[in-house]
C-alpha cells in the first residue's frame, strides 16, 4: 500500500509537472528570444499572466459554429494530460498508467488533439481559420510518417516502443548512444520538435496571412476556451521537449529512487536540462534565416530522411553493444 501511494504522488508531481511548469517554459523562451533581438520583453511570468486574464473573460463563439468547437479544447487539453501520466518526464521507470501507451501510442494520442483542434478550427466557418487548418494539415502528411520514422528508429535500438525501456538503455549503453542509428534519429526528432511547438524559423505566428499557422487556427476562441488552448500548447511543448532529452538526447540525471523527494529532484533536473535545450532552439530559432513558407515541406522531408537512414544505419553498420 505504501509504494503504491508513493506512486500516485509520483504521479501527481509529473501531472503538476506538466501543469504548472509548462508556462514558465514558454515564458523564458520569449524572453529569451527578445533579449537575443537587443529587446528588453515580456516577463519569464508572462504567459501565467494571460492565463489568469482569458479565464477571467466571457467566452463568445461563431454564429455558426456546433457544439464540437467548445468542446475541442477540452478533448485536446484531456488528452495532453493522459500523455503526462505515460512518457518519461521525471522518472525513469514506468508509473502505475505507464503500460497504457508506448511512443507510437503517445504519438496517435498527440494525434488526437491535432486533428480535433483542426476540426474545430474548420468548424469555426471562418476563412482565417480554414486556412490555418488547410495549412496544418498540408504539413502534417509529412510530419505524422517523419514520427513515425523516428519511433521506429528508436524501436530498434531497444527492441521495443516503450520510453522507458530505451531511456535506461541509452543511459547505460555508450555505445548505442554513439551509434549512426541514434545520431540520425535524434536529428530527426529535433527538426521536428521545431517544427511542432512552433520554433521552426519561418513566419508562423502573428497577424500576418502568409505566415498564418498555429494563431489561425486558434483566432475565433476567447476566454476560457482559448485559455485552454493555449495552456495545452506550453504542456505539448514541455513535453515534446521532454521525451527528445530524456528519451533521445540526455537520458540522464533521472532519479531511479521511487520516493517523492526523488521524483523532485528529477523535476529540478529536468528543469535545468529545459534551460539548456531552450537556449540550443532560440540560437537556432535566431540564427537561421527565416523560411519561406512552402519550404516548410521541403524542412519536413530532409526531417523525415534522417529517420529513414537511422533505419538502414541500423542494418547497415549496426548499433551498440549486444
């Protein structure tokens, strides 16, 4: 009974985790990116701050929109909460939901809040937001098959698609972290962490109609609804982060202790390794010159290449240590 409660305060910790922790991710990397452009920016606390205003504010809909456009953010925020109870973000063993998803499983369920936010974003009837969600969709019939690939790649690594299992792998196993397969894999999965929280260098946010993505399809919510919106935007950000440095890229300094002040230093370790991540994405985000548009397919192709070679790595020159 007494590792059994321990194990759905883990549980706890990792959902507040997710929570809590998301926003102030966001928050530093607009920061961040400000004082890279010699601007002083918004507060590191900012994006709580816009949380607490939109729940405050009155919800209004399009005339003729159903009932599924208010019900998508809670389908899609509920769905992002099931994915933090089942991926490795500050331990490096399975809690009690862990066997429900794998990677792939995590990936349909990401899936999931993608296509209802599109759907909504189509029910909405309005030209901004169909055009948001006719783009969205365009890019997505690469970057579903580029996660795919890059799950598959980490399935050979460890023989199997459970996170945990390849973390403690990679983490023990220099060789298999040196590895052509790995290299390539975690290449890929950066280029598309980029692409899916937004930090692609290409003009996909603000007012502007050519650049219109992620806002448009967003731009007829208000109040709580786009509150939750938002807020499952940072938690699929902090995520997606997460698996690529615990699963793909540093899968260490986890605690393996299965108490409660374990699972806080992890969050701590965590919380550094986030740092470290934010200030690699903004340089890139920064340095690169901004893409057009249209190229964005040609990014997710050399993304999704990358995975099809760490696959032919793996029987061509092979991997780690048996």
């Amino acid at each position: 009974m007494g590792d059994e409660l321990t194990l759905q305060a883990i549980n706890v910790i990792q959902i507040g985790t997710v929570i809590f922790l998301s926003p102030l991710i966001a928050g530093i990397i607009n920061r961040l990116k400000a004082m890279v452009e010699s601007k002083h920016g918004p507060s590191i606390f900012q994006p709580y701050y816009d949380l607490a205003k939109l729940l405050r504010k009155e919800i209004i809909v399009p005339r003729r929109s159903s009932a599924f456009f208010i019900l998508a953010p809670f389908i899609s925020f509920s769905a992002y909460l099931v994915i933090s109870l089942v991926i490795p973000i500050v331990t490096p063993y399975a809690l009690p939901y862990g066997i429900l998803l794998d990677l792939l499983g995590g990936a349909l369920m990401f899936g999931l809040a993608g296509i209802v936010t599109i759907i909504a974003a189509i029910d909405a009837h309005t030209n901004y937001t169909a055009l948001g969600a006719s783009r969205s969709v365009s890019f997505a019939a690469l970057a579903e098959p580029t996660l795919i690939m890059v799950f598959f790649g980490v399935a050979i690594i460890s023989g199997t698609n459970n996170p945990y299992v390849t973390n403690n792998l990679l983490a023990t196993s220099t060789s298999w972290y040196l590895s052509a397969t790995h290299v390539l894999v975690t290449a890929a999965f950066f280029m598309l962490l980029l692409f899916e929280t937004g930090r692609l260098p290409v003009e996909s946010s603000g007012l502007m109609e050519f650049g219109m993505l992620d806002d448009a399809r967003a731009m007829e919510y208000s109040g709580k609804l786009l509150a939750l919106s938002r807020w499952g935007g940072y938690m699929k950000q902090l995520m997606l982060m997460s698996v690529f440095l615990n699963v793909f890229a540093f899968p260490w300094l986890m605690s393996s202790s299965v108490s409660v002040p374990g699972a806080l230093y992890s969050v701590g370790t965590l919380f550094i390794k986030l740092l470290g991540l934010v200030v690699v994405i903004v340089i890139t985000e920064e340095t690169f010159a901004k893409l057009r548009l249209f190229k964005i397919l040609d990014y997710l192709a050399i993304s999704f290449s990358l995975g099809l070679l760490s696959v032919i790595a793996f029987f061509l020159v092979g991997g780690g240590a048996a």
